[in-house]
C-alpha cells in the first residue's frame, strides 16, 4: 500500500472511531417525563402541605454511553428557580453500581427498589428520599435531573446523612461526565 492510501485508510479509521463514540454518548432518559413535563404521579403529595397533590412518586430514569473507568453514579434532580436564593434539590441517589443502566419509578424512602449498594441521601426536605415537584401557583420552574458517571465504586464518607452540598462536592471531584435531562413544571 502506498503511503497516500495509508493515510487515507487512517483518515477513515478515525472517521469511524468518531462516529461510534458520538452515537453513545452519555445520554440520561425518561420513559415517564413526557413532552419535558413530570406526571402527576411525580409530583408532591399533600403530605408535604405544598398544595400538589401528586403521589410523590420517582420517576423511572434510564441512561447509556457510559463512559469507560465508571464505577459508579449519583444521580439528582434539582429545581433551579425554587424560591430559596439557591435552589432546591429534591432528590440525590449516591454508589449506584457501574453495572446499572436504569433506575425504576417509585423508588421506597428506605431505598427499596435502588440496586445495591445505593443509597438516598438527604435532600433539602430534609430527609433522605424523593420529594417531588410542587413549584408555586402561578411559576414555572426548571428542573434538573443530573447523573454523573464517578470514577470511584462508592463516594467517600457520604452516608444517608450527607447533605446535598457535600454529595454535590465529592461528585464533582470524582467525576468522569455528566448527563442531563431538563424538565419543566408549572401549576
């Protein structure tokens, strides 16, 4: 072979090599957020005296492209413009294992239902386990369900007690990539 086809035959190798990696990249879905909305099986339930009256139920979540090194996931959803000044997040999930590509909906406060070793954190309701959506009559919010794909099996001294900012923290710093999904709730 002559050294222009060579070049040509590698050209086209990477060409390749791109197009398989840019058809799995990191990409996080939801079979039960339709049309960018939450069901109302995911919203807050009157329990939390919010004024929703949803069944405060996760949703079902499913991701590919995992990047290679993962160990783990943490997964959260956070409402951008909760009225607090700086947020609200409404649920974080930490050492989901690497072999896991979905989280079922309804996942139970005493984590029945997240494949071990998961485990919920708290939230800014305070407690560890889903609170779902009720943004205020009138607003519109943004929410942000985050998966980031870790380079560690489970998050160093995090535990069901760990509060959003230090789940968020020793995320970030054993990050390999981060998939997003947008959802928008208004009432």
């Amino acid at each position: 072979m002559n050294p222009v086809n060579n070049i040509i035959a590698i050209g086209f190798l990477f060409a390749l090599s791109g197009a398989a990696q840019a058809t799995t990249a990191f990409r996080l879905t939801s079979p039960e957020i339709k049309q960018g909305h939450f069901e109302n099986s995911h919203l807050s339930s009157a329990a939390f005296g919010l004024g929703c009256t949803g069944g405060n139920h996760s949703p079902a979540l499913a991701w590919e492209g995992v990047p290679a090194g993962t160990q783990s996931f943490t997964l959260e959803i956070f409402d951008k413009d909760a009225p607090t000044g700086h947020g609200w997040v409404h649920w974080e999930v930490i050492n989901i294992p690497a072999s896991s590509r979905a989280l079922a909906g309804g996942i139970a406060p005493d984590n029945r239902g997240l494949p071990l070793p998961a485990l919920q954190t708290r939230t800014d309701f305070g407690a560890p386990g889903y609170g779902g959506p009720c943004p205020p009559t009138g607003q519109t919010h943004h929410y942000v369900i985050t998966l980031k794909a870790l380079k560690v099996a489970t998050l160093p001294n995090a535990t069901a007690d760990a509060t959003p900012a230090l789940v968020g923290y020793l995320a970030n710093m054993h990050a390999l990539a981060t998939a997003r999904l947008e959802v928008i709730q208004g009432r």
